[in-house]
C-alpha cells in the first residue's frame, strides 16, 4: 500500500515537470520577444536588462515613424468585414443543409465538401488575373469579397443544426412562422456556441493570412499587419526592439481574442476536429 | 385533397427558402473557387503569361512533363517531403504526449491555453520571432554555449535552415493537435480502462494496449490535417528567405516554387500545373493513409 502510494507521487511529479517544461517552451518566444522589444536599440543583444532600462520607444517608433497604425486599422477593417460575411453566409448555407428540403440539395452538399480537399494555392493564379482584372488589386474589396464563405464553416454549421431536436420547427411552424421566421426567432437564438467558433476560426485565420495579402497589396498603405511585419523587417532588421515590437502588435490582439473566448475556441476545434 | 394541396405547396416554400439560404455562399463557389478551379485546368494546359496573354500557346502534358525534370520544382518537392516526414511525426508525437500529460494535472485548462498559443499566432509574427532567437549571438545559441555547444546560423545556414523551419513548425502547431487528442482522451470511457485493470493491465500497458489502439480515429485525423498542413507551407519560407527559398535552396518549397513560378516569372500555365500536382500528391497521400490507418474499421 504504501509502495503504491509513494509510485503514484512520483509519476505525478513527472508530469507536473513535464507540464511546466512544456509550457516554458510554449511561453518562451513570446516573452522573450516582449522583453526585447522593450530594450533600448543598443542593448538589443545584451541578455539582461534591468528593468529601469526598459522602455516603450520602440512602440512609439513604429507607430509615428511608420504606418503600423495603418496596418493595424486595414488588418482590423479586412478582419471584421471577413468574419461578418462568413458567419452570414456559411450559418444560412450549413441551416439550409441540415433543416430543409430541397431538390439536389444532397449533390449541392457533396460539392462544397469536394471543394474542401482542393488546396486554396490551386486558384491562386486565376483568382489574381480576376481581380487584377476588375481593379481589385489594392483594394479593401480584393482582400474581402472573394473570402466570404468556407465550405469548412458550412460543415461546422450543418452538423450543429443537424444536432438539434425535430420538434423545434414544427413547433414554430404550427405557430405560423415561415421557413425564414423558424430559422432566425428559433434556431438563430440557440446557435450561440457555434457561432462564436466560427467567429473565432475566421478571424483567426484571417488575421493571420499572409499568402492572399501578400499576393494582392503591393502599395505599402494597403499593407495588412503580417504584410507590414515582414516588409518592415526586411528593411530594419539592425532595430530588433522595434521589429518585435512590430511582432508584439500583430500577436497581442490575437492572443486576448484567444483568451476571452478560449472556452469555445477549444470545443469548437473538438467538435469539428473529431467528427 | 386540399391536404395534399398544402403540402405540396410547403414543400414548394421550404425548397425555395432553401435556394435562397443556399444562394449566398453557392455564387461565392462558383465566383471564387469552382469557376477558377476549371479555368486554372485550362490555363496548366497552355504556355500562358499574364503580361503577355496574346501569345498563350497550346503546351498540352508539356507543363506536367516539366515538371519531373524541373530541378527547382524537385527540389522544392523534395525538402517539402522531407519537411513533411520530419514534421508530422514529431508534431504528432508531442502532441499525444503532452495530451497525456495535460489529462492527468490540475489547472488542464491553463496549460491548454498556454500550449495553444504558438497556433494562433500569425506565422509571420512566429518566423519574425525564431529568426531573432536563431541569430547566430540570440538566445538559442547563449543558452547552448553555457553547454558548452557552439551552434549555427540556423536559417542562414543551408544544412541547419530547413530542420530550423521545421522545429519551428512544429513548435507552432503542437498545440492543435493535443487540443483533438484531448478531446479523443475524454471519448474514451473509463470502464474501458477499469476491465483492463481487472485484467491485470496496468502503467505502461495501458497506454500501449488501450488508449492508443482507441485514439486511432484521432490520430488519423492528426496525421491527415498535419499532412495537408505541411505541404502548404509557405508563410513560414517566404518571410525567412525573403521569397528565394534560401540559403541555395534549403528553403524552397512547392508553393514558394508557385508562388515564384506564377508571379516572379509570370509562367502562369505553368504555376497551374503545379498547383494540380500539389493537389493530386496530397490526394493520393490521404487516400493512402486512409488505406492504411482505417483498415480495420
């Protein structure tokens, strides 16, 4: 008994070392970048710092002397715009899929799901020579319009709205609602978790694209963050505080999103990952 | 009669709302991904230049026959294979690991959210961030050297640039892939575990014999999505040799080489090509994992 009991605190021991390592390394790179962006230009490489030497120049830097300002407000505009469309588009689509009846609906289905294997880097070409051609290159609606719908998000919606009991539209039928009246005063109200995933995945990914932007926004106003982040450390990669002062604000935001809604941000990449 | 009438007429209804619900992201499929999609088949067929689109001439197989003798495009096939087998397994591995792990301690919620942080960080912002820890004099090295190890140039270095960008990559993603694996850990039900402990199974048997056997459904899925994952990489490349895939190469993976070939060159049949072959290679190497992870189901 006691044999067992002291075996038992050891393997516990190990993965709480185990756990705290880890998380060491996962924690690591951020707060280092954090501590360095916050050095004075010529300690950049000294290990340490002391505190009273730190500053926040470098955030002023990039903000006054370069338009990170504007970046941020084309990443925050790009975002935004992207994830409304998405959750309109894909949440009406995956309702459809699971709740009403219509002809070729079990094809139309199996089309966006096919779509969902062809890698995005197939269209690259001719979705360019589109937009180059409707003068999009540039433009907020090049970065937005194309991007409105996920045939993935469709899925994450159809199976959430495939879970929900029968009764609940025929109820609403019976009180006279139409097909659009049940959808948004019964199903709408209920899909709160679902939708909150899909406004996390989608903002996530689109904060963080870099192939598209990079393709479409060749003058540096129209820059999105990950864009600026780049063009800007190729040119002043001797100014480590500001670059990674650059790294801080394309990643804070990101992580408090993350942070305040993690809760479904976990379960939603359970639900969608497992099934 | 009058019954069937109404019916029929909500079932005209519910059909015509379920065009309509459809509508929105049925025109952004055909508009931006399907309509493309056959165009960009057409196009890999054809000598084609978006600068010079009158002279588009008819290459028929010669855009896929060049390829296989293209020595950028093998290499870049090569390294984003060798990317590929080095990522997935170890990602996958670690990811098992510290699920294992994070299910067994208290506080699991506030590792889950420390270990999934590197994923939801912009690739760019996490390059930009190893570049600096990789520097020849950054922390990485400091730390090796107090070992006693004088370590490389990671990312400048063409034998230590691609394992750099993979030990990157892995560090990124790990955090996802534990989040399906812990979710797979809660599916499987303790009785489970209490007949094999009846049974005399015990420790390291468990694991063996239960929870991977069971976590077989996940752990193909973690291999599918790390699969398709690292064959599309291409933020990471891009920011850490500046588009070339440097140094002499080490770098340069089948996107970049598209990305290149489709907008430095404006060889765009060509980037269409390839861009098929990427699709064809990730398709034929799902179905072969499916073959053979799902074999007994």
């Amino acid at each position: 008994m006691r044999d067992r009991k002291s075996k038992v605190s050891i393997g516990k021991v190990f993965f709480y070392v185990a756990a705290i390592a880890y998380a060491v390394i996962a924690l690591g790179p951020f707060l280092w970048s954090l501590y360095t962006s916050l050095k004075p230009t010529s300690q950049v490489f000294n290990m340490w710092v002391p505190i009273n030497q730190l500053n926040f120049h470098s955030y002023q830097n990039i903000l006054t002397q370069f338009p990170f300002g504007r970046w941020l407000f084309n990443s925050i505009v790009v975002a935004l715009i992207v994830t409304v469309g998405n959750l309109v588009v894909n949440t009406l689509a995956g309702y459809a899929f699971a709740r009403l009846k219509f002809p070729l609906r079990g094809l139309i289905f199996y089309i966006f799901l096919g779509i969902m294997m062809i890698p995005g880097q197939v269209v690259l070409v001719p979705i360019y020579m589109l937009l180059a051609q409707w003068g999009w290159i540039n433009s907020f609606q090049g970065l937005t319009i194309p991007f409105l719908m996920s045939p993935f998000m469709i899925f994450l919606a159809r199976q959430f709205f495939l879970g929900m009991p029968k009764d609940l539209e025929e109820a609403g039928r019976i009180d006279g609602l139409t097909h659009w009246g049940v959808f948004f005063r019964i199903f709408l109200p209920l899909a709160g978790p679902m939708l909150s995933a899909q406004t996390i995945f989608t903002f996530q990914g689109n904060w963080n694209s870099f192939l598209w932007p990079v393709l479409l926004e060749t003058q540096q106003n129209m820059y999105t963050l990950p864009v600026g982040l780049n063009s800007f450390y190729n040119q002043y990669n001797a100014f480590w505080n500001s670059v990674l002062a650059g790294d801080i604000m394309l990643t804070l935001p990101m992580i408090i999103v993350f942070v305040v809604f993690q809760r479904h941000f976990v379960r939603g990449i359970a639900t969608t990952g497992i099934k | 009669m009058r019954r069937r009438k109404r019916i029929s007429r909500s079932a005209t209804s519910q059909a015509i709302a379920g065009y309509l619900f459809v509508l929105p992201a049925f025109v952004s499929l055909a508009v931006f991904i399907g309509g493309p999609i056959l165009y960009s088949f057409y196009l890999s067929f054809f000598h084609f230049s978006y600068l010079d689109p009158q002279n588009a001439t008819w290459a028929g197989l010669d855009n896929y026959l060049h390829l296989f003798v293209d020595p950028v495009f093998l290499q870049a096939l090569t390294n984003t294979a060798e990317y590929s087998l080095g990522v997935v397994p170890v990602q996958t591995a670690i990811a098992l690991l510290l699920a294992l792990v994070v299910d067994r301690v208290k506080g699991k919620s506030l590792f889950r959210v420390i270990y999934y942080l590197p994923t939801v960080t912009s690739t760019v912002a996490v390059a930009v961030m190893f570049i600096f820890i990789f520097n020849p004099t950054g922390l990485l090295n400091t730390i090796l050297l107090n070992f006693g190890i004088h370590g490389p140039n990671y990312f400048f270095d063409p034998n230590f640039a691609l394992p750099s960008v993979m030990a990157m990559a892995v560090w990124s993603t790990v955090g996802q892939f534990m989040i399906i694996y812990l979710a797979g850990l809660q599916d499987i039900p303790e009785e489970v575990y209490e007949a094999a402990a009846i049974d005399g199974a015990k420790g390291f048997d468990l694991l063996r014999f239960i929870t991977i056997p069971l976590l077989r459904r996940t752990s193909f899925l973690v291999i599918v999505m790390g699969m398709i994952g690292t064959f599309q990489v291409f933020d990471s490349v891009y920011v850490i040799s500046q588009g070339n895939g440097g140094p002499m190469g080490a770098t340069m993976t089948v996107v970049l080489d598209l990305f290149n070939k489709a907008f430095k060159d404006m060889n765009m049949g060509y980037a269409s090509a390839m861009g098929f072959t990427l699709f064809a290679i990730i398709l034929i190497l799902t179905l072969v994992q499916n073959l053979v992870l799902g074999k007994e189901d």
